[in-house]
C-alpha cells in the first residue's frame, strides 16, 4: 500500500512504524474472512481491510475522525486478522497507534462509561464491593453493566505466596478483575504447583498490566500502568524466578509486549526487556516443566476455548490441548475455535450487542458436541462465556492436579 503520510509523524517512531505496517499491506483481504466483526456485518469497513485504509486517511489527512472511531470501536483486537494475513501485518500494533491519534474520549453516555471501567477494573476492591452490591441492584442497572455482574466473587483478594520452601519458584501475576471474579484459579495453582515441588512467589505492589487503557487509546494511563508494574516485578527477578507466569492470556499478552511498548522509554526501556522475555503463559511453563500432572475427571468430555490473546495474540496453539490430553480428558471438536467469543476486555459492555451476538455464535460451538466442561485461558473469556450458559466454564488449570 503506498503512504503519504505527514513528515513530521514520520519522523517519530510511531509513525515510522505505522508507515511500516501500512505498507506491507497487499489489499488482498484475506484477513476479512476470518475477522469476527466483519462476519457479523458484511460491511467492508468492519474488517480489518476496511479499517487500514480507516487508519491510513486518518493519519495522513485526519479529516475521517468520526468514521475511523465507530468502525475502529468496533473492533474487538482479538488479531485473528494478523494470523490470517499473509503479508505479516502487524494490524493489532497499527490499530494501538491509530487509537492514540483518537484518543480515550467519547461524548455522552459511552464517554461516560468508559472512563467508569477504567477506574473501576484496576481498583480490584471497589470493583469486588460493587460486584457484590451490583447482585442486589442488577435489575436497576443497564443491560450492558448487568450483564457484567459476576455470578462468583472471590471472598479474598490475591493468592498467598507458596507455604512450603521450594528449590524452584515462579512469579506469579495476580490480575485485577480476575483476582475478584476468578480468584479460585490462582490459588489452585498455588496448591497444584506446591504439590509438585515447585514455589510460587507474587509482587504486592503488582497493578493493572496496562491492557485496559491500551485498548481504550488512553496511552499516558497505560504507560503509567506499565511503568508501575516494570517498578513492581523487576526486584523479584533477582530471587531465582523461573518466570513471570501468568494464568490471564489477556494480561500475559500486554506484559510479553512491554519491551515493545518502552522501548523509547529511556528509564524503562532495559528493565522491561528483561521483563518481557521472561514471561510465559501458564501453559507454556507448564509444558517446560515437565511435571507429572493428571486429571481430576479422568476421561471427561471438554470443549476448549482458546482465547484471542493466547492464540493469535501470544501465537501459542496446541499447547493446552496436549497437556490436557497428556493427562486423561477428551478433547471435543469445535468449529470456529479461530473465531473470539465477544468479550474482549470491555467490548462486552461498551459493544453490548455485539459482544453478545458473538457470546451466541461461540456458544452454539462450544456446546455443539455436549462436553461436560467448557475450560478457557483468561478471565474476561470464562467470566463472558458463564453468563451465557449453565455448563460449567473453568479455566483450564482447574481440570488438573
Ligand atoms: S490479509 Fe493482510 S495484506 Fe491482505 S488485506 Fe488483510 S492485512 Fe492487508
Ligand atoms: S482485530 Fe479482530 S475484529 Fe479487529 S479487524 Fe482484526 S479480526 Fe477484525
């Protein structure tokens, strides 16, 4: 694709990289077809073809403002396109830099809201307080906010470290929403990893990953965010940490990337390398470690979800499946495991519709083959699916022991 982007944007290092990426798109739109927004709508420019010529008039002319942010709102980030191009368009980085350019604002009550969840999911005990007063005055709220009120809340914050002494240990990150709707999973994976001789440590002063306000164009917060956790992990590499292991695909997705993002960052840019690179999802140390795990329900039938930032984000695939056939269960076929399942950070609220439009299409997979179990890999995914059935969805690390 040619450019003529501004001198002075080019100049930075955003807009050499936007310029990058515009480029080495070929038009062919073969990214349309897997692209979950585009599926719903049939419109060119809900599809990841239709909004890069969205960003590149935004960033050359700025004269499409409104358009680029209703169809740029409307993507959900889950990258699906970046598995399908051919081309090796890095959309998800493209559309981060376009939604700077944007900016966080909106008018009315959107604008509203999404400055509400942006307080609110970081500051995990108020939203745990709200989560439990929101069981009580669901019928008061809008659609899209009860829609978000857990049906589980944890009854303590964060896992405790490991009791026992291990030669060997991890970091583990805590999250934010997921410490108060899926806390259970951590601190499974205190105990699971105990019994398997293997320590967990956690960085009290660990905050929100920064995802949150990455996806919602705010990048001061984010940065804020980033900065903080980089403060508050680093120290705790020097005790003979294995890794930085997270149980939150979405979360592991923005901390593997904060070498990227700080890179221009002079006091931060070394530590968050360091950071970066020793960071893995659960299930890739897990399939490292090598430890003889087995199933609680040995032979039972499980639908997998494979969330968007695991998948296509974090390009991890096969990994989970093999680890839970390793250890006895049954793996159903699901059609369009490709394709994400609406929740996407805080699309499920601020895109009610199509969040759920999307909650639908997933489910109608998932339950196609009648598992006992659906189990995914991230908090928004499990938290977004269980609204919308009454099979049990889990994280996967719960089926093991
Ligand atoms: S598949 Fe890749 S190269 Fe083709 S239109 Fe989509 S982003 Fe561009
Ligand atoms: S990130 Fe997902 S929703 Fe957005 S354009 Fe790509 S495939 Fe479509």
């Amino acid at each position: 694709m040619q450019t003529n982007l501004p001198l002075e944007f080019i100049a930075t290092s955003r807009g050499q990289r936007a310029d990058e990426i515009l480029r080495s798109c070929v038009h062919c739109g073969f990214c349309n077809a897997t692209c979950p927004t585009y599926q719903l709508s049939g419109d060119e420019l809900d599809g990841p073809r239709g909004r890069i010529y969205l960003i590149k008039e935004l960033l050359e002319e700025g004269t499409n403002k409104a358009r680029a942010t209703q169809h740029l709102d409307r993507c959900l980030t889950c990258r699906a396109c970046e598995t399908t191009c051919p081309s090796g368009v890095a959309y998800g980085e493209l559309a981060e830099i376009a939604r700077e350019e944007l900016g966080p604002t909106r008018p009315g009550v959107i604008g509203l809201t999404r400055l509400f969840l942006q307080w609110l999911i970081p500051n995990h005990r108020i939203l745990r307080t709200m989560s439990y007063v929101g069981r009580y005055l669901k019928w008061l709220l809008p659609k899209p906010l009860a829609s978000q009120v857990p049906s589980k809340i944890s009854k303590t914050l964060g896992s405790q470290p490991s009791q026992n002494v291990h030669a060997r240990k991890i970091l583990l990150l805590q999250g934010c929403a997921q410490q108060v709707t899926t806390g259970d999973v951590n601190k499974g994976l205190v105990s699971l990893l105990d019994a398997h001789g293997i320590g967990v440590v956690t960085a009290p002063e660990e905050g929100c990953c920064g995802s949150l306000d990455l996806h919602l164009g705010d990048s001061t917060k984010a940065n804020a965010a980033i900065q903080r956790n980089v403060d508050a992990l680093f120290p705790l590499l020097d005790g003979g940490v294995e890794g930085i292991i997270s149980t939150a695909s979405g979360c592991g997705v923005t901390v593997k990337d904060y070498a990227r993002i700080l890179a221009d960052d002079p006091k931060y840019a070394d530590r968050a390398k360091v950071l970066s690179a020793k960071t893995y999802d659960i299930s890739e140390y897990l399939s490292q470690a090598n430890l003889p795990l087995t199933a609680k329900q040995p032979g039972q039938a499980i639908a997998w979800h494979p969330p968007c930032s695991l998948q296509h984000g974090q390009k991890i695939t096969g990994v989970v499946e093999s680890l839970l056939e390793n250890a006895g269960y049954t793996l159903v076929p699901v059609a369009d495991s490709h394709l994400c399942c609406g929740s996407a950070g805080t699309y499920s609220v601020l895109q009610y519709e199509r969040g759920e439009a999307l909650k639908q299409l997933k489910l109608e997979n998932l339950l196609a083959a009648d598992p006992q179990v659906i189990v995914t890999a991230n908090v928004g995914c499990q938290s977004h699916l269980a609204t919308g059935t009454s099979r049990p969805v889990l994280h996967w690390i719960e089926m093991l022991k």
